[in-house]
C-alpha cells in the first residue's frame, strides 16, 4: 500500500501549516510506515494516510510523486 506522510522536518520547533512537507512511501500498514519514517528520519509526523482509488491515481499526476525508500537495517 502506498501512504502520504505529512510532516515538518524536526520536532523542536512548532508545527505551522505553511511548513508542513509530504512523502510518500510503500509499506504493509499504517503502523509499519510510521515505524520507517520515525526510525530513519528526525521528522515530526503529522499524518499518515493512506493512497488508494482515485486518491492515488491524483497524487501521481498532479503532485511531485517520488516513493521514498529507506535502507533496511
């Protein structure tokens, strides 16, 4: 399943909307695509969702779609 993560890129400073930021990434659950992102980055996640449908096909055309991938450890 493919999940948007909205994030802000450290978790000292406040959350602001205008500096929210969003990737992408490919994992089994929602659970599993929080425990990626937390244990490979320094991110303050604000939300995962998950990409199914017409919700998809959207993101991959009109938005700058990139899965990210992170080393397995």
């Amino acid at each position: 399943m493919i999940y948007k993560v909205l994030y802000q890129k450290d978790k000292i400073v406040n959350p602001r909307r205008e500096t929210t930021q969003t990737l992408f990434i490919e994992a089994d659950n929602q659970v599993e695509a929080r425990t990626m992102v937390e244990d490979n980055t320094p991110y303050n996640i604000e939300l995962i969702q998950e990409l199914t449908g017409n919700s998809l096909k959207y993101e991959q055309e009109h938005a700058d779609f990139k899965l990210t991938s992170f080393d397995k450890k």
